[in-house]
C-alpha cells in the first residue's frame, strides 16, 4: 500500500551491515534488461546486462557484458578476462581490478582512499557524538525544521514542477536511486579533476558552482521524495500536494532519529531525490505531456 516507504525501509536494511548477505547474480545466459542495483551486497554479473551495474557499499565483479557504466560506491570492481563493459567503470572507495582480456570501452577511474563513511557524510557527520546525544536530537529537530520552511517554500513557488518529480520517484525509485548514485560519484570525480587539473583562482569558483548545483539537486528532489512518500502513505485518500509532502516528511523525520537507520534512509532519500531532479531536468521534462494535470 505505501511501495515508497517500503522501498525505503529496504534500501535501510540492506545497506545496514549484515553477514554472508547474499549477492545479486546475474546467472550466465541471462539478460537484465533494466538497472542492476545492489545495496550493502555484492553483484555478480555472468550473463548480459543491457543497462548498467551499481553495487553500493559492495563489490561489482563482472564476467559478461554490461552495456551502460559499471558504478561502484565502498567497494571494488572485478573484471574478470571474459568481462565486456561498454561504458565506463567508476570506483570510489575500493579498486578496479581487471584481469588480462577484460574489454572497457569507456574510461576507467579508481579512487580507493576515498573513506568508506561516504555514506554518513550525505547527511553530515557526528561529530564522534552518540545518537542519543542532546546536541545530535537537537541538531537533528533542527535540520527537520528547516525541512519542513523549505518544503513549504518550495510547493508555494513550484509545486506543479515537484509534481513531476514527485510521480518520477513514485513511478521509477529504483532508477532514480541509480541515477542520484552516479551522479553523486561524478561531482566527487569532477571535484578531484578540478583541483588537480587547474590552479586554485580557476578551481574554486567552479568548485563551488559544482557543489552548489549539487545542493539545489539534493535539496529541490527531496522535498519531491517527502511528496511522493507522502502521496504513498495516504494512499487512496487524496490530501492537498503540501499535506501529503508534510506527511512524507513527517514519517522520514521520524526515522531520522532511527540510530543508522535514519542515517541510511536518508542518504538513500538524498540520492533518490537527486536522481528525479536530474531526470526531470527539475520537474519541467515533460510538462506538455499532460503528467502534472494529475497532481493539481
């Protein structure tokens, strides 16, 4: 009955640590038409992948063919020598191990000193406080409070707009998870190359519009993720749009203070609503198609 909420709680409790989790596989022979994610687990790919292959606090090791980008988030990519990747094969936190034979068609980057706690640092860290700590609840009511002004804001301005991304995420969450993923890896990779590759007058001020796009993205998708969670909760009782938006953020807040698990749910809201921002060119792709009539 709420699909997003339960989508959510499972991306919480398969990114939490667990032993011997098992992996995602893809046997040999056979075909994945659509995007293979794989959260707190590994992914094995033997057969054909036609899109691409993110494993996320996991390792990736491919001995098919992948036809989009190989993403990997705490964790290495295998290639093993019958690997074919036709896109690129992007590793933070981990290495990228490709054996002789392996065919990469696109570009290859490893950064394996990147920190494991990528994770938490999507919704700031502790500072090395306990969860309970009345500076972290306090922190945390603040930060909702903030929440709850933006999303107000952002619906009295545009709420039409975060209707498209809002049915995006209710639509394709997975997807939209997979597209915040590598886009969040691309703005750390585009950062890295900007400070490495220019001097610092020129860097900086790119740095900081990167960072800023990155944060309007974060900031304008979630609001659309509290409504499409929102919307999912009441389910066939149809609330006004700023209601259901309170709602969601209502029943996410109230996770937020979940020790990890909040940490985990909200990192997952951060990349799915980065991910229909971006897909929905912030709410405004398909506006002639008649979508957003369902939401006002």
């Amino acid at each position: 009955m709420i699909p997003f909420a339960a989508l959510g709680l499972a991306l919480a409790v398969a990114a939490a640590p667990a032993p011997d989790a098992p992996a995602l596989v893809l046997e040999r022979g056979a075909v994945a038409r659509h995007q293979m994610v794989a959260v707190g687990r590994d992914v094995i790919v033997g057969g054909e992948a036609l899109a691409g292959v993110t494993a996320l606090d996991g390792t990736a090791r491919i001995a098919g063919s992948v036809a989009g980008d190989v993403t990997v988030l705490g964790g290495d990519a295998v290639l093993e020598p019958t690997a074919i990747v036709l896109g690129n094969v992007q590793v933070l936190g981990g290495r990228l191990h490709a054996a002789p034979g392996a065919r990469i068609d696109g570009r290859s980057v490893a950064y394996p000193t990147f920190s494991r706690a990528w994770l938490t640092l999507l919704e700031g860290p502790s500072l090395g406080l306990s969860a309970g700590s009345p500076v972290v609840l306090g922190a945390k009511l603040g930060l909702l409070a903030a929440w709850l002004a933006l999303t107000v804001g952002l619906f009295a301005a545009g709420g039409r707009a975060l209707g498209e991304a809002s049915a995006q995420v209710r639509g394709e969450p997975l997807l939209c998870f997979a597209t915040g993923l590598v886009a969040v890896l691309a703005l750390f990779l585009s950062a890295m190359m900007l400070s490495a590759l220019l001097p610092a007058p020129f860097a900086l001020p790119l740095l900081v519009l990167v960072v800023l796009a990155a944060l309007a993205a974060k900031l304008w998708g979630s609001v659309a993720v509290f409504h499409a969670a929102g919307r999912a909760l009441a389910g066939r009782r149809r609330l006004p749009t700023l209601h259901e938006a309170c709602l969601g953020l209502a029943l996410l807040g109230a996770l937020k203070f979940v020790p990890w698990l909040g940490v985990a749910v909200w990192s997952a809201v951060t990349l799915v609503g980065v991910g229909a921002a971006l897909r929905t060119r912030f709410g405004h792709a398909h506006e002639s198609h008649g979508t957003l009539d369902q939401f006002a």
